[in-house]
C-alpha cells in the first residue's frame, strides 16, 4: 500500500513540477527506521521522495524560517508535503501573515500515524533492532532477540494517539484518499490533565526533573516551525538581556517559559519541540497546557481558521471573566 | 556612569517615617553611585541648585532624586539637571512619599523600603540614554465639530486670529440647541437675536468653511497633522445652486412631515430649509418622507426650482482635510421622557418637553408664540413644570444634574406668566440650582414678581381626567399630599449626551464618561484640553453647561488652538518605540497591535521588510515592545533592560 | 399536554377570598393546567413575619417551595401578590450569595432554588397566553365595560416583580380584551388601594378607594377588575364605609380576574363563588353562549 | 486602619513586586499616598506607561527569581489611555495566571487589577489583600528550592 501511495505521490509531483522551484519533502535515512528531508532542485530528484510511516519531520519548519521572504522566480512555487498536523503549522503562519499561500504548493498527506522511535526502542529492549514491518494495525520488530508483534498504537507518537485531523486541512493536491479520523483518539488534553492532578508541589518537583537536564541546546525552538526569530531569540541576545549563560534552573525555566509564551495562542501541537530533545523533556506539555487554556478561555485552537487571527494579537473590549 | 542620589525629606513629610540619611548612605554602596546626600526640600530653589552643582563638581551623568511623585515633580527635576548640562533623561525618580512615607508609619520598613525603591531607580538609570525630542511642523488650520453655539464661537475666535477654519455641522443648518431656543435666562433677550448675527457671520467669514449636513467619518494622524475624512450627505440639492428662495418648500405635496426643527410639534415639508434664519440658507430633502423617495414619483421641486438645483441621484461624498488641531463641540441631546412611565410615558400628547415648549413660546415656533395645547389648541390656564426628569435620578441611569433645567424652567414659567396673565404657573423642584451671575435673583423674580408656585417635591404621577391633566405630587415642607389639575405640563427634560458622542470619541480616540460625556484632561487646570493632544473640547459635549459657559469654552478651546499654532513646529516626547533593524524578524506582530497606526513597514535594500516606528505618531504605550518576539521593538526610557533591571534588584 | 403547577394558595384565599381560590382552581382546570396543591403548606412569611425579621419570613416562605419543588413542579404559582412577594423574597435569599448558607441552615431542606414563583396573572399571560385564553372563550364578555386595577403589588417593584410595566401594567387589560370585555381607560390601575389600613386606620383607606371607586364610576366602567385579595376586600368589602366617608353610592362590583375569564370560557357562575361578593353586578353574568365554530368564524 | 502592618513583631520580609500603568494605578497608588491611607510596606512599584507594557515574561521572570508575589495593575478596561492596552494585557495576564500552576508556581502569587487614578480607597484595599494573601502563602520558594515540599514545609 505504501509503494502504491509512493508512486501517486511521486506522479503528483511530477505533474506540479512545471509550477515549482523546489519541492521539499522526506526521503530515506540511513537505515529504515528513519527519515530525513529532502530539497529537490531537479526534476530526476522526484524519485527519492517517500512517504511511510517513519516520515517524521514537521517540514512546515523550512517554510517560515528559510522560504518565506523569497520571491520565486517566474511566478514558481515552492512545494512542501504535509501531514494533517504539519498542515495546521502552514495554517497558523498563515494567520499571522509569515509566508503568502500562493508562494505554497501544498501536497497533503492524510496520515495513519508516525512511530515513536523511543518507544520501539523502549519495546526492545536492549536489543539491537534489525529491521520492523509495519501494516495497517501490526508492528513486527525485528531483533536480535528475535520478533516481536505489537498494536501499532503501542508505537505511535503520542500525537497521532490524539490526532484529530489525520487530512491535512490545506492543501494543492492529496496523495492517496482521505482518512476518517480515529474514533477512538485519546482526550486532547490527557497528558496535561495528568500533571494536573499532581500537587503544586509535586509539580514543580516533576519541572525542576525535567527541566533541571536542559542543556539549553536550543533544539527544541529550531525544530519549531513557528518559533520565527530564529538566531535573534532573546533567549542569548545580550541586548535586551533576559537570560544570562549560567547554567542554573531558573534560567532554563525561564528560557522554556519564553519558549511557551511565545507560543501561546499559535502552537499546532507537531511535537517535534519534544521529538527532538536530546534530553527527552516533555517539553510539548508546556505548550499543551497554554492550548488547554487558550481554548477554555478564548475558544481558540491554532492552525484551523486561516482567517483567524491569534487571540494574543488581538483583543475583544466586550469579553468578561477575565 | 558617575550617579547622584539625592533624598528629599520633604520637610517632615518623609522624614518622620524614613530615615532618610541611612537611604542616602545605603545608595552609596549600589555600583557608579559616587554622590548621595539627603536634603530638607530638595524641589526648592536650593534644592535644584545642590543637584546643579553637584552635577558639576561630581561630574555626574546621571541623578536620582528619591522624593514625591513622578506624576508631581519629574518635569522640575528634569529642567533642573537639564539646566546643569545633563540630558534630562539622564534622570530618574523614586517615589518615597506617596508610596512610602505617607501610606505606614513603620520607620524601619520605610527606610528598608525607601532604600529599594533607591536601588532600582538607581540599577535603571543605568540603562538609560539620553534622548532627544523630534520636532514635526504644525498644519495651521483647525477643524471645528459641531456648529452649536460653542463651535461658532470657537470657529469665529479662530478665524479671527487669521486661522484657515472648517467647520462640519450634521444638520442642514449650523445655530444648535440655542437656535431653538425663545429667549435666555436671566436677561430675556431673544435667543435668536443674538445668535442670528454669530451664524451669519460664520457665513462671512472668508477664512471659514462650512460642511452642514456632513460628518466625520474617520480621523488619522496626530497633533499638528490630522488627516480627517468628511462625508458630505447627499441633501439632493445642489447647494452651489440653491439660492434658498423656498418655492420647493412651498409647492411641496408632502405636507405631514413631522418638523425636527419644531420638536415635532408641527408638519413641514418634504424639502425646504429648517427655519428661516438658517445658515446655510439651503434646501434639503427628507428622503424618508419625500414622495419622488417613498413612491418614486413626484418630481414637483425639480420642476419648480427655478436654478434646477434639485438632484434626486445626488450620494454622499466623501472629502479629505489635513488639520493642525481639531475643536470638538458636538453638543448634547435631550433626554427621552417616555421612560417616566408615572408621567405617561409620552403617551400624553400635553406632556411636553422643555424644548417642545420652547418652541411653543417662540414666535416662529409652530404656533406662532401662542401658547396652546399640543392636542386640542386650547390655550392653558394651568401650566405645572417638573424639573429634574432625567437628571438626577439614578433609576433612570441619569444621577447628575443637568445644570440648565432650574433656570430653563423659571424663564419659562416667567414667560407664561408673561404671556397669558391670568394663567397659573406650578413648578416642581428638588433643589433650586441657581449659581451663575443674576441666576437667582431672576429665580426670585420668578417667584415674587411673577408669582410662580414653588412647590418642592417629585410628582409621582399624572393622569388625564376630564380634558386635564391631574399632578399628583407631594409638597416636602408642607409634607402633604398635592394634586393640580393641570391643562399642560412641562417636563424639564435634562441634558445628555449627544447621539453618536461615542463613536465620534473612538475616532478622535478621546475618552468619554459613562454617560458619554467627553473627558477633559484634568478637571480643574486642563478643562478644554483631552487626553489625546490637539484635541480640544468645547460646550455640552464635555458635560451640561449653560450658554456663557459653553462660549466662554469655545473661546478658551480657540485659544488652546491659537497658542498651539502659535509655534511652528512642535517637540514630540522621544519616549516612543525604537526598532532595532538588525533583530526584527519582520513577523509584523507590532504593526498588527499598534493602537495608533505608528508602526509600518520599512523596504531595505534587497527588498528585505523591517517594521518602522514613527516617532510623531507612536504614544509609548509599549504595547509593540511587549508583544514583539525577538524583542527589536524597545520603548525608549522604559526598555526591557529596564524593567529586567529593576526586576533584577527585587529578586534576584 | 397538561401543564402540571405547583399551587400556593395562602391564607386570605382560604377566607375572605375564598372566591378567587375557587375561581383560580375553576379557570386552570378550564385551561388544562394542574395545580398541584403545595402538601402541608403553611405561612408564606407576610407582614407578621417580615415586619419583624426578613430572614424569618424568607424561610417561612423557603419551606413551602422547598416542598412545592419536591413535587417535581417548575413553577409555583399564587394568586396573592402579598404570597408572590414573599415567595420571591425566600428565592432572593437563596440567591444572595451571603445570606444563603444560614438559609439552608434554617430552612434544614433540600432546596436547589430552581422553581421559580410566578403569580396568577403570570401564568394567564406569560406562560398560556392571551391567544390561547381568547381561542378558548366561548362566552364573550361582549357589553362588558370594566376598569383594570392592579394595584401597587403586581408589576412593582419592577426589579423584584420582573412582570408587566411598573407604570403601566397591561397583562390584565390584555387579558380581558381577548375575553371579549371593552375597557375604559383607567389612569388608577397602580394607585394606591389604602392596604391594611383598613384594619387601623379605615379612613385612610376609604379616601384613597374612594378616589379609585370615583374614577371607575366617572368613567363609567361596570366592575373594576383586580387581581389581589386586599385590594378586593378594601373596594368591595369597604365599599359601604367609603360610601359613608363620601357620603356617596358607589354601587360597583370589585371582580377578579378569574371570575370573569371564568364565566367567559363557559363555566358557570357558582363555580366561580360569584355569591361571595358584597357588591352585586347588576348586569347578568351568563350571557348566551356562542357556539365554538361559530366564534371562531367570527375571529377568523 | 489597624496598625498590624506597622507592628515589626508581625514582619517577615517579603517581596511584591507592582508594576502600575502611569495614567491609572500609579496614580491611584498616589492618591492613597496623598489621602494617608494606610497600607502594608511588601510592594515595590515599577512604572510603565500602560499594562499593555507588560510581557507576561517580566511576571514569569520574577516570580521565577523567587518573588513572593507579583501585582499588575491598570487602567479599567475601556478606560485606557491608550485606547485598547489593557485589553490586550488582560488576555495575555489571564493566560500566564492560568500557566504558572501547571509549572508549579502558585497563581495566587500574582494577581493583576484595574485600578484609576482616583480610587486611592480601592488601591488601599487591593494592596492590602493582595499583601495579606501573600502573607498567608509564605515565601515564593522559587524554582531553585532543591525540594519543592521542603521548602513550603
């Protein structure tokens, strides 16, 4: 079934490739268990392009950050494959005007789930893996000690466990047909729920353990396809001034509080702030739980409504309660 | 950087419970602190003169005074280490009076406290730059709003002074509420005689311009530069024809239209002019009741109008004006009495408001100045007046005095009186608010020459039997029960605020009270001014006042704007956002919030889009610096380094 | 569908104005609505209680809706405006986030304060309808003319009565038109009716109902109509004593609202206690009958 | 007024941090200043020129640090100087306020108000029960405490 995704998403790439300059999408890693994201400039490129359940990368990150102030050349676009929750991203920069939709050729990916790697890991144990096959409901881990069989839900990011949105909202064109989403998806906000039930106390314990292992790597912000100021984050700029270099917990809370409030109102949920802390922080839950707010008290979600603008950037003389 | 620190103790104000020696002494510890005393009054002239020279023998570059107020001294300081060479905001205040001394009696927390507030004001004054003020040129030409009797005078006043005036009227005619009126307290002269020659001369005046029947529509820009956009309604009569001859208004076939100008106390015309001393002196058509409107034919006036002004197609337009100052005196309106349901709830056609009876007693009223029924055109033997409907009187949302209506009412109890000898004048009064030159002796007058009954109480209700109207009241100091049976009652309907008085304020960006009154900047020392610079206020919009009042405010509003105009130029505060190219990102999140519009977009070379402030228009609210990201857009004097740094003092 | 209503009906409609118990219970019955008799029920908390402490009377009157909502009923309704006050003085209380705990602490009953108390004129108007009411008359009150009066109770004070205007009440004038009544138009439908001044000081309540009875007269109304026991027993009860005061005859029959929908939507007059007044109509009560289908012809 | 505050026996430093628009509170804090009204001594009161001034960074920031409370307080809303401040403030105010319990640190240890120039009274009672309620919660163990429970215990 994949190959046959493959070959359409392949065909459809070559029929948009006349309008397009680039076309970013995922091709194969150095093993099969993971991705990495390709930009092709060639047309005889197309072929590398897949499409699996390891294609991991948010590549809505590329957009704002790297192509949205180009202009293309002879009205030519820019491509990019998206899953359902990559797409939210390209919808939230849209809201707040950070890249143009017709400099965009969006080629949607309805999506069953990506796999954790951690997790297949974690399954493994410590055993080295050779090689896993993946179907509509099973995993077969291949190992050195031997197969093992799991629910593919067991391996699934926890993202795509709550995923809503397996089509991706925006889009030029859809590779394969679209998907009805999971009726039996976990409560959007089950993760944060759980931190919340634990004493104040217990929580800051549970933030001072995790947070206390930052390495302040800044992985978390540049994988983060809205997280725009790139290199003039304040979080190492001298002047203003917030954070200084000394390793200590209250400037890692502060640099993940800056992290999250400047996502406030705009974070998608893509996970990949988490996915790729070399320290595995949750550091998604932060953000989670300023979702969980923005929507009980200003009813908003981002990267649904393009026409929506953020409820920060905004306000509303007539609200109350607040 | 070399700071001073210098301790007020404000006589006994802050040195009974702060010490302020040991604040003194304590500062000399924070970092470049190199001077720290503590004085007896330090804002005296000696005070000012200890910091001057300290500046000079200590080679100071920045001073902290820790004494009242910013809101009370900061500008005192800042002249006086301006005076000694220093950029005045090389400066800063630490509040230890209003917020120390005087809210505990503690003398160790104080001094603790007083200590602290010394220590930030010091950490931030380390952040801070000198800055300069910009200056932008003035546009000498002022809008007036509104063509009462405020805005013609302050329209006149600056006209005289040589200023280039407009002046937009929303009804066909300028002259106001006080074109309506018969005659003014306390002197009795007619309304319109003394008016009359003030619109014409606005007509005259060749440095004015009149829109009548026109509004604002949006307003850009900032003192010395607005940009105002003005929609000119459609009258359907080209104005630059009309010679205001009136045939329209005679032949008209449409003769029940309710007549605005007579409070609806009688029928006019489809089309024609107000009333007859209307400037402009121009027709215009109602298109709710015009039938070439209703029916869509008639055609009649277009047929009569011997110049062919009529123009049935004619649309609103739209006109743009730049203004150096822009005179609000939009005026008010007369309070609704059907929500008096005791008093009928305007279900009774002889209980009339303050106006309607205006109109009335007037000679070009619609019953010519005979006094008479509304409902049957008796003439009334038994006139009672209630004062204080919709003033005063929280139920109905209106708790303040009208200010008018006393004085409104004895002149038109003094006028019946005058009018029909023989009839019987009753007035119903909470107090008697009467304070002006010659206002209560003519109240006097009222009661002892005219013999008008002064019965203190509130009627609770009216009712009609038998052809008359019963008031049923109470009278306070006889407290007992009264009834008269009354032939026509005048309710002395109050004043409030103008319809579309908001909307107007939101695009002036003026506040207004919760009754929609205009808020002057200070209530006592800045009446005409608001808060929004050059933006004056003038008349009734501001709150009720009577005529000399509202002409001694468009005067004071015309000399606001003379003054200003006075100069050039004019010095913008250099506490504006500041973007710092090199950090912005241009995510546009600062132009997306900006309140006022100051912030755009900038192309540097290579097409590459950075967010520009500009210094004229920015208020330093601060709002872009709080929201922008990456922290390019800093608030001058107030950046974040600033704060951090004052922060930094109380925690870290 | 039946409308099921809890009924409070107090203690002057157990006595002096037993007639507008009997005709309250005729006319709901008439409009298919159930009145569910409050069991047990007891004091509403009125001028005794109130007089001499409020939070004593809102629990007299807390007891009987805690009751009345344990019969499963929304609504409670009462046809003295003097219960209807209290009644709604219990439900401020619940509702007054400061008085409420010693409330329930007195009231020692389960009480959610959702039933809401409404008077007799509130279900007629607001709750059946006028349209409904008029498509149900089958004896209109065609000759009729009559003087609706309302009294202070009723629709005041406006934030506490949250019915009709304050000044200038018309659900009972609505009311009586859809029966078929004419209306003369009577500027002392709010005025003061003298209350329990009748019991100290009669005089005070004779000048001010003789003003009432003068205006009806003069208008030339042939019953005034009232919704309120007081009111009834000061003008009708009374009508003798003002007629000395006055040294007049005032001969005008003080009805209740339910006695003449009553007779319009067919009931007959004994089913309406029509003999418990002192003043007489002197204007026969039944008139005949109309056929349904043709009084619907003629409406349509 | 009680003279508690100014009783040193009841005193345990603590550290308020205020952050007051120009045009309103810190104009109200003035009137109670002027009017004498008698209020604890915990705050220190930075001036910016409008809540809208205010990154709810700068609250995170400090009560991160270890402040034992943070007050922020403004013109009402509709009555701001600048138009529209403080209706974005409150937006993004609530929004921190909501935040910090989920990172651990007590809401309650930051409250923001509306306040205006003449409310000199309210200020005192703002100050007062903000104070109090600061009081009652003890020091801001910040995020530094090596155990959390240790440090409130």
């Amino acid at each position: 079934m994949n190959s046959d995704l493959r070959s359409e998403l392949h065909k459809k790439a070559e029929q948009a490739w006349p309008d397009l300059e680039l076309l970013i999408g995922w091709q194969a890693g150095y093993d099969d268990l993971h991705t990495t994201p390709v930009f092709i400039r060639d047309s005889a490129e197309i072929s590398k392009l897949i499409w699996n359940p390891w294609c991991t990368q948010n590549l809505a990150v590329y957009v704002a950050k790297h192509f949205a102030a180009s202009s293309g050349k002879d009205d030519k676009k820019i491509g990019v494959c998206v899953k359902g929750c990559d797409s939210r991203s390209l919808i939230a920069l849209l809201q707040e005007n950070l890249v143009a939709r017709e400099r965009f050729y969006i080629i949607g990916m309805p999506c069953k789930g990506i796999v954790d790697l951690r997790k297949l890991h974690a399954l493994s144990g410590a055993a080295r893996i050779l090689s896993v096959q993946v179907n509509a409901e099973q995993v077969a881990l291949k190992s050195a000690a031997g197969v093992l069989h799991f629910p593919l839900d067991e391996v699934l990011m926890r993202k795509c466990r709550r995923c809503r949105y397996p089509n991706p909202l925006i889009h030029d064109v859809l590779v394969g047909d679209p998907l009805t989403p999971r009726t039996d998806a976990h409560e959007a906000y089950n993760d944060v729920a759980a931190i919340e039930r634990l004493s104040l106390q217990e929580r800051l314990a549970f933030w001072q353990g995790e947070l206390d292992r930052c390495l302040r790597c800044y992985a978390c912000r540049n994988a983060c396809p809205l997280c725009v100021c790139q290199d003039r984050c304040i979080a190492e700029t001298r002047d203003p001034k917030w954070l200084t270099q000394y390793m200590h917990l209250p400037e890692k809370f502060m640099f993940h509080f800056i992290h999250a409030l400047h996502l406030a109102g705009r974070c998608t949920e893509c996970g990949e702030c988490e996915r790729v802390c070399p320290m595995e922080i949750p550091v998604a839950l932060i953000k989670e739980a300023l979702n969980k707010i923005t929507l009980e008290l200003l009813d908003f979600e981002a990267g649904l409504d393009p026409q929506r603008v953020p409820p920060l950037l905004t306000f509303d003389a007539g609200e109350t309660g607040i | 950087m070399r700071i001073g620190v210098f301790v007020c103790q404000c006589g006994t104000n802050i040195a009974s419970t702060v010490e302020t020696e040991a604040v003194a002494r304590e500062a000399l510890q924070h970092p470049d602190v190199v001077y720290a005393t503590s004085y007896m009054y330090t804002c005296s002239e000696p005070g000012q003169q200890q910091i001057q020279r300290a500046i000079q023998e200590e080679n100071l570059q920045g001073v902290v005074v820790a004494a009242c107020s910013p809101r009370m001294h900061e500008p005192t300081f800042r002249r006086a280490v301006e005076k000694a060479g220093l950029n005045r905001f090389m400066f800063e205040m630490a509040n230890i009076r209003e917020h120390v001394s005087w809210i505990s009696n503690d003398r160790q927390a104080n001094t603790r406290k007083a200590a602290e507030l010394v220590h930030m004001a010091v950490a931030k004054l380390r952040f801070n730059h000198p800055l300069s003020p910009s200056r932008v040129a003035i546009n000498k030409r002022v809008l007036v709003i509104g063509g009462g009797v405020a805005g013609i005078q302050a329209a006149l006043d600056c006209a005289e002074g040589g200023l280039e005036v407009v002046l937009v009227e929303r009804q066909p005619s300028i002259g106001g509420k006080m074109a309506k009126l018969d005659k003014t307290f306390p002197t009795i002269d007619c309304s319109s005689c003394i008016l009359g020659p003030k619109m014409v001369d606005v007509a005259q005046k060749e440095n004015i311009r009149l829109y009548a029947c026109s509004e604002v529509e949006s307003v850009a820009g900032y003192i010395g530069n607005f940009s105002v956009q003005i929609r000119r309604k459609a009258t359907c009569v080209d104005w630059n024809l009309c010679t205001g001859c009136g045939l329209c208004m005679e032949k008209c076939p449409a003769k029940k239209v309710p007549d605005h100008f007579n409070e609806d106390l009688g029928n006019t015309r489809a089309i024609g002019i107000p009333f007859p001393q209307a400037i402009p002196k121009k027709a215009t058509i109602d298109k709710e009741h015009c039938r070439q409107f209703t029916r869509g034919k008639c055609g009649v006036c277009k047929k009569i109008c011997p110049v062919g002004a009529i123009d049935y197609e004619m649309e609103d337009e739209f006109i743009s004006e730049d203004f150096g100052a822009i005179i609000v005196a939009t005026g008010f309106d007369l309070f609704d009495h059907s929500s008096y349901g005791e008093y009928g709830g305007g279900r009774f056609p002889d209980v009339i408001s303050g106006l309607q009876y205006e109109r009335i007693l007037s000679a070009s009223g619609p019953f010519g100045g005979h006094i008479q029924r509304p409902s049957d055109g008796r003439q009334p033997r038994n006139i009672v007046f209630i004062a204080c409907v919709g003033s005063r009187d929280a139920s109905v949302d209106r708790p303040y005095c009208s200010g008018v209506c006393c004085m409104y009412i004895a002149k038109q109890a003094i006028l019946t009186r005058d009018h029909l000898p023989d009839s019987n004048c009753y007035v119903f009064y909470m107090d008697i608010r009467s304070p002006g030159k010659n206002y209560d002796e003519f109240v006097r007058r009222a009661q002892e020459e005219y013999g008008v009954n002064y019965i203190r109480g509130r009627v609770g209700k009216i009712y009609p039997k038998n052809n008359h109207l019963i008031v049923q009241g109470a009278d306070t100091l006889l407290g007992a029960q009264v009834e008269v049976e009354a032939d026509l009652v005048v309710l002395a309907t109050g004043v409030e605020a103008s319809a579309g008085a908001r909307e107007l304020a939101e695009k002036l960006r003026i506040s207004y009270d919760q009754y929609g009154f205009y808020m002057e900047s200070h209530p006592k020392l800045r009446p005409v001014e608001t808060n929004t610079a050059g933006v004056y206020l003038a008349g009734v919009c501001q709150g009720p006042k009577d005529i000399p009042s509202s002409v001694a405010q468009g005067s004071a509003a015309a000399a606001k704007v003379q003054a200003l105009f006075s100069r050039d130029t004019i010095e913008t505060s250099p506490q504006v956002a500041l973007v710092n190219e090199r950090a912005c990102v241009a995510c546009g999140k600062c132009i997306q919030v900006c309140p006022f519009g100051a912030i755009q977009w900038k192309e540097l070379r290579g097409g590459i889009q950075k967010a520009e402030v500009l210094p004229s228009v920015c208020q330093g609210c601060g709002l872009c610096n709080a929201t922008c990201p990456p922290k390019a857009v800093q608030l001058q004097h107030c950046t974040d380094n600033q704060i951090l740094a004052e922060i930094d003092v109380l925690c870290a | 569908m039946k409308r099921r209503i809890a009924y409070y009906q107090g203690c002057s409609l157990e006595g002096l104005a037993i007639e507008y118990d009997t005709s309250t219970r005729a006319v709901c019955e008439a409009l298919d609505v159930e009145l569910v008799e409050i069991p047990d029920w007891s004091c509403c908390g009125s001028t005794p209680a109130h007089s001499h402490d409020a939070l004593l009377s809102a629990v007299l009157a807390g007891r009987n809706l805690a009751i009345a909502e344990s019969t499963g009923c929304e609504l409670a309704m009462t046809p003295c405006p003097g219960c209807l006050k209290s009644l709604k003085g219990a439900l401020q209380a619940f509702h007054n986030q400061s008085e409420r705990d010693v409330f329930l602490e007195i009231l020692a009953m389960p009480f959610t304060g959702h039933i809401k108390a409404i008077s007799i004129l509130q279900l007629l108007y607001e709750i059946i309808g006028v349209d409904e009411i008029s498509r149900r008359v089958i004896r209109p009150l065609n000759d009729l003319v009559l003087a609706p009066y309302y009294g202070c109770l009723l629709s005041r004070p406006a934030q506490f009565a949250e019915f009709d205007d304050p000044e200038n009440p018309i659900s009972m004038d609505e009311l009586l038109v859809g029966a078929g009544a004419k209306l003369v138009d009577f500027p002392y439908k709010t005025e003061c009716c003298g209350a329990t001044y009748g019991v100290t000081r009669n005089q005070i309540v004779a000048r001010l109902t003789g003003r009432i009875l003068d205006m009806a007269a003069g208008l030339g109304a042939q019953a005034i109509v009232v919704a309120c026991p007081l009111c009834q027993q000061n003008l009708d009860l009374r009508q003798s004593q003002v007629n000395r005061y006055w040294k007049r005859r005032f001969d005008i029959p003080v009805v209740y609202i339910t006695q003449l929908l009553g007779l319009a939507l067919g009931l007959e007059p004994e089913q309406l206690a029509w003999d418990k007044l002192f003043v007489e109509p002197d204007w026969p009560l039944t008139a005949p009958a109309v056929e349904r289908d043709h009084l619907e012809k003629a409406q349509s | 007024m009680t003279q508690s505050h100014d009783n040193p026996a009841h005193k345990q430093a603590l550290t308020i941090v205020g952050f007051l628009c120009n045009w309103c509170s810190y104009g109200g804090a003035d009137t109670a200043g002027v009017c004498r009204f008698k209020q604890p001594t915990d705050l220190r009161i930075i001036r910016v020129p409008c809540t809208g001034r205010m990154d709810p960074l700068f609250i995170a920031r400090s009560l991160i640090l270890g402040a034992d409370g943070v007050l922020v307080s403004g013109c009402h809303p509709k009555d701001c100087h600048y138009a529209v401040g403080n209706l974005y403030a409150r937006r993004r105010l609530e929004v921190l306020k909501r935040m910090l319990p989920f990172m651990g640190i007590d809401g309650d240890r930051f409250r923001y108000t509306w306040v205006s120039a003449s409310e000199g009274q309210r200020w005192q009672q703002v100050v007062t029960e903000f104070s109090e309620q600061i009081r009652s919660l003890g020091p801001n163990p910040g995020v530094t405490g090596k155990s959390a429970a240790a440090a409130t215990a």
